[in-house]
C-alpha cells in the first residue's frame, strides 16, 4: 500500500499522485512528463541532455563523450524519479486542482475509488 495524495478539480475531476519515488518518471522521463503534460520539464530534459552532448562531443572528444553522455543521461532518469511525483503536484495546482485528501492505496484508481466512496457517503 502506497500514499497518494488526492486534487480535485472545480468541475469534480479528481487526480491521485502517488507520493515519493516514481517508477514510471524514471523509466520513461521525457515520455512520461509528456504524457503528464509537464511540457516545460519534457522541453528542459531534452535540451539539457543535447546541451551537455554536444559540449562534451566538441571539446572532450567523441570516444569519452557518448560514455559521459550516457551518465548524465541517468542523473536525468533518476532526478525525474525523484521529483517526477513532485512536479506533477504543483502542474495540478497550477491547472486549478486543490489537493483534498491524502489516502493509502494499492493503486492510483484504488485512491480515487476510496476518495470518491467516502465523498458519496458523506453527501
């Protein structure tokens, strides 16, 4: 079982955002901060890593570059690990989401599922 911290929208839309070490930002960064809509950070990583590429290409030497590169490329994965889950919670601030609930679930819907439970029997 996992935390997740609950946001819900003006329109009733809920989000779950688990809390800690992200898995899915880690393995997949780029993709998944776009798949997140997190545009800003997605645009940053790949510049990033280009940036650094091509410096260490042009004055290190092609041979030493790639392994650096590669390096750095895994100080990327696991910065988005880290604050993949972070990031993600201040977009749905920004995007007019408050956050409501922390709850423990299995999963991401799990969450939702117990958010939006206890909000019915509420009402």
């Amino acid at each position: 079982m996992k935390q997740y911290k609950i946001f819900r929208n003006a329109s009733g839309q809920v989000e779950a955002v688990k809390q800690g070490w992200s898995w899915p930002a880690f393995f997949f960064s780029v993709i998944w901060a776009i798949a997140k809509r997190l545009w800003i950070i997605a645009i940053w990583a790949i510049l990033i890593v280009m940036a650094i590429g091509t410096f260490l290409s042009l004055n290190v030497g092609y041979e030493y570059s790639y392994e650096i590169t590669n390096i750095i490329s895994l100080l990327v994965y696991v910065v988005f690990g880290v604050y993949g889950n972070r990031w993600r919670e201040k977009h749905l601030l920004t995007r007019g989401f408050k956050h409501v609930e922390t709850l423990t679930a299995a999963n991401p819907a799990g969450a939702v599922a117990l958010y939006s439970n206890a909000t019915s029997e509420a009402a």
